[in-house]
C-alpha cells in the first residue's frame, strides 16, 4: 500500500477552556497574554471560532472526530501529542508545558485505542525535560519518509535523532531564527507538507542551513516561499487535508489567506481544489497556533 500525504480523516478537540497559556508564554511568541477578567469572553469567541472552522471542514467533505476537552488544559484545542500511522498504531509524545500533560485524559486515548494500537508512549521523558512535541515539533513528508525539524525547548534534538532512526525516517534538522531573534518553537509555524506542494519560509531558517533545506524540499515537491513577515500572519500553519473523492484542499486561516497575495494563491490553486480558510482571531491571539495546531490527522 502506497502511503498517503493527507488524511480525509481528523481529530479536532473543542476546548473547556482556552485562554493565554502561561506556562507556554515563554517559548511561544506567537501568543498574547490576557487578563483574568477576559477569560469567559475568550472562551465564547474561540468557541465560536472553533464550531465555524470544524463545520468548514466537514461541508467540504472531511469527516472530524470531535472530543471535548477538560479544565486546567487551556491549549487543549491543539491536539499535538500523539500522531497516528497508516498501519494504525499511534505514538504519544512528550509535552513541555505540565498543563499539556494532562491533555492526554484516558477517555481521548480509550477512544483513539478503538482503531489505533499504541506502539509507543514516551510520557515519561516529560520526567527528565526531554520534549517532542509530536506533529508541531515534526512536520512529516509520510510518502518520502521524511522528518523536518527545528530544534527548540520543545524539540529535544537527541531524541528527534533517536526517534527518527528507530521509525525509519530520514531527519531534515535545521536551525530557525522567529523575529524575536530566540528558536523557532514549532516547525509547523514555518512550513507544511502536501501531496506535490511544500510551503516553507526559508527567510526564517539559519543561513548555514537553508541550502540543505532547499534542496531537499524541492527533491519530491513544487515550494510556494512564504515569507518571514507571512509567519507572523500564520501562513505556514496550514494542512493539506482530503475532501471527497480524494479531492486536495488546503486549510488554513482567514488572516493567513489574506495574507498571501495573488501570485502565492495562484500557484496554490494549480494544486488544490479549494483553500479552506476560517476566522482563527481569538485562537491564534491568545493561543499563539493557527488552523494546523488545531488538526489531528487519523491516518
């Protein structure tokens, strides 16, 4: 069986609450911090956000399984700590933030566990600050067998190495530069893989290694460039999903497609039968993630 990029399939969770994490504040400079008072009107304008994103989805044919989160999870509307495969089993992963940990409720891994088997369950490295924070910490070429990574508090390069090699994956590791000068927190705020297309900032990788980066993305796929400026809109936190028929669409946000100009969607909609794009306002505010953070795909 040949593997497949995307997934018609994806696992979405709608938050209990959802406001600034802060113990997520100091990697993630994506995010803004709010006041105690606002949280009930964050809660209720993300909860709207999340429904009309989840029923966008769904109208173009991608079926989502939706669970519901728990208090004291604040980011459990980005369900990145496990990763299904194709031969259906799935691996958990461990989280930096010690309010993340706790997203992993047995009721979610129960439901998972009906179809997938889990294969490994690296929660214990938690333990010793070892961190890989599973889809966002990796960004995953599935048909090449291919891990893009940048290493960042929440992306321990010794065990990224160790984990790519016991999987079988080939690592693409490169060293990124955010505006704030500091690391990159996730990888999947620069760059995502597709069927034929990768879209990938190169202005925000080191200069050492962007020659290496080039090369291998444009091995396999067409590159749409998205620029450094565009990160900060969220234009690298999008996700190839599968509607009906095996039709391609992209998923991203509303602030991220009006960030791309007409040369970008263009070249996009050679390869894509839509571009599927929500208001993620509040979310991608106080949350510091876009339309990807909150897509799990069920392989």
């Amino acid at each position: 069986m040949l593997a497949k990029q995307s997934s018609n399939k994806i696992f979405m969770i709608e938050p209990d609450e959802f406001y600034s994490n802060p113990q997520t504040k100091e990697s993630n400079h994506y995010q803004e911090t709010c006041e105690n008072d606002e949280k009930q009107q964050i809660l209720d304008n993300a909860l709207i956000e999340f429904r009309n994103f989840k029923s966008n989805l769904e109208k173009n044919g991608v079926e989502i399984l939706c669970l519901k989160g728990i208090k004291g999870c604040p980011d459990h509307i980005f369900p990145n700590w496990f990763t299904t495969f194709e031969n259906k089993t799935m691996q958990i992963f461990p989280m930096n933030a010690e309010n993340r940990r706790k997203e992993k409720t047995p009721e979610m891994i129960n439901k998972l566990c009906e179809t997938y088997e889990i294969q490994n369950d690296y929660s214990h490295l938690e333990l010793e600050n070892i961190f890989l924070e599973s889809t966002s910490s990796m960004v995953f070429d599935r048909v090449n067998r291919v891990v893009y990574a940048t290493p960042s508090p929440r992306t321990n390069e010794k065990f990224l190495n160790e984990w790519c090699e016991k999987n079988k994956y080939d690592l693409c590791s490169f060293k990124t530069v955010s505006h704030t000068g500091s690391d990159i927190y996730h990888t999947d705020v620069l760059m995502y893989v597709g069927t034929e297309v990768i879209g990938i900032s190169l202005d925000v990788i080191d200069e050492k290694d962007r020659d290496k980066v080039k090369n291998k993305v444009s091995k396999n796929h067409k590159i749409l460039e998205i620029t450094a400026d565009q990160i900060l809109d969220f234009c690298g936190n999008s996700l190839e999903v599968e509607g009906e028929n095996g039709s391609l669409m992209l998923a991203m946000s509303s602030r991220a497609h009006s960030a791309l100009n007409a040369e970008q969607k263009d070249f996009l909609s050679k390869y894509y039968k839509r571009i599927i794009h929500s208001d993620l306002t509040t979310i991608e505010k106080h949350g510091g993630g876009s339309a990807r953070c909150m897509l799990s795909e069920l392989f």
